[in-house]
C-alpha cells in the first residue's frame, strides 16, 4: 500500500514537472509563428509596384500601316564595283543603309554582289524604282505580310495582363492571410509581369518590322564573250558518220 502511494506521488510530481516545459515549448512555438508573420510585411515592402513601360497609344493609322514589305531585285550591270557604290547610294539617299553585302567572284563563277538593304517603309516604292538606273532590271518580287490583326491581339492581352498586375499588387499591399497564401501572389505577379514583358517585346518588333523594310539586291556581271571559254566542236562531241572504228 506504501509502496503504491509512494509511485502516485512520483507520477504526480513528474507530470507537474513537465506541464510548465510543455508550456514553454508552446510559448516558444508561438513567438516563432508570430515572428514569421512579423516578416511578411517587411518582406513585402521589397514588392514594388513597377509599371511596365509605356509604348505609344494606338491609334487607327498604326493598325491600317501593320504590313512589313520586303522585296529582292535581280541586276545585270556592266560593272559590279560601280554597281555596288550606286546601290550604296540609293540606300542613303531613301534614308536607309546596307545591313549586309555578299561578294562572290572567281573565274569559274560570275561575279555577283548581294547587297541587303534596310529602308523606311514610305520610301521603300522609291528605293525600287531607284534600283533601274543602275542596271538592267531583271526580276523584281515584292512580298506583303499584313501584322495588324496581331498587333491589335497582342495590344489587347497587355492591357488585360497590366490590369491583373494591378489587382495583384493591391492584394499584396493588404498584407492580410497565410504566409503561404502572399508567397503564392507573389509568384503570380512575377509570372504576370513577365508575360507584359513578352506583349511589349512583340509589339515593339511588329512597329520596327512594319516601319523598316527590307530589299535584297542581287547584282550580276555576265562574263564577257571573249573571255567565255570556247564551246567544244560538234566533231569533238560526236563521232563523225560513216566512221569506222580501227581494226
């Protein structure tokens, strides 16, 4: 009977002894949730509320002048040096330049210069008429690819995506739910700020593309006659009739 007391007491005493440690670590627990918390709003003051850059406004003019126009031109000339010096001054005459030249020469190939041009697209009809003083123009293509109804789209899902930026900053600066919940906005805001950044990226390429547009002039130097190596005889080619092969 003693001996079962005495074990009552030891339990008693041991659970008396562990409740206030329990407490404690339960304090503990609380005054690290609680400073977890404490850090999201100092956290959140890093989340500026950037607006994304501002491009023109879009007015009817800029949909109906979304066509990019390239065209390639083929040129017999007579001398290809003088040739190209005349379409380099095309090209600054229009306001444009020579984004690139191609030079191919040899004496088994005809000498032949590609010269790729960059050229406002309200001059670019004058760059090609440009092109028939300098030679005999044999061939000229012109393609059109109309970009409007992309430019429009495009415009359309940025101005939607900068409106949901906007209610997610807002969101953030209320700084109200779980940690988990704000890490979440975040993570969407960054996703959504790096969509705008695609929208503005095409766009600007569409405005760049529709007001430059490209022409590839390729001019030719026919070899002249005398310096053609002589065809081969018909006697050469084939054998003459009613020859008889050796015994």
């Amino acid at each position: 009977m003693k001996r079962a007391t005495l074990l009552l007491l030891i339990l008693l005493m041991g659970a008396c002894g562990e409740r206030p440690q329990l407490e404690q670590r339960q304090a503990g627990a609380s005054v690290a949730q609680r400073a977890r918390l404490a850090a999201a709003p100092a956290a959140l003051e890093a989340v500026t509320v950037t607006k994304a850059v501002d491009l023109p406004p879009i007015g009817p003019s800029d949909v109906t002048n979304m066509v990019i126009r390239n065209g390639t031109a083929a040129i017999e000339v007579d001398s290809l040096e003088r040739a190209i010096a005349d379409v380099r001054a095309l090209a600054a005459r229009v306001g444009g330049f020579v984004a690139g030249t191609d030079l191919e020469t040899g004496r088994q190939a005809v000498p032949t210069a590609t010269l790729e041009l960059k050229i406002p697209a309200a001059r670019f009809d004058e760059a090609l008429s440009g092109l028939r003083p300098i030679g005999k123009l044999e061939r000229v293509e012109v393609t059109a690819e109309d970009v409007g109804e992309e430019f429009v789209d495009v415009s359309a899902r940025m101005e939607n995506a900068r409106r949901l930026e906007q209610r997610l900053v807002t969101l953030l600066a209320s700084r109200t739910g779980k940690l988990s919940d704000v890490l979440a906005v975040e993570r969407e805001l960054a996703r959504v700020r790096e969509d705008i950044e695609r929208y503005e990226g095409r766009l600007r390429y569409l405005r760049a593309h529709a007001a430059t547009s490209s022409c590839r002039s390729k001019c030719t130097s026919p070899t002249p006659w005398w310096e053609r190596p002589a065809p081969a005889s018909s006697a050469a080619r084939s054998p003459r009739r009613g020859a008889t092969s050796s015994q």
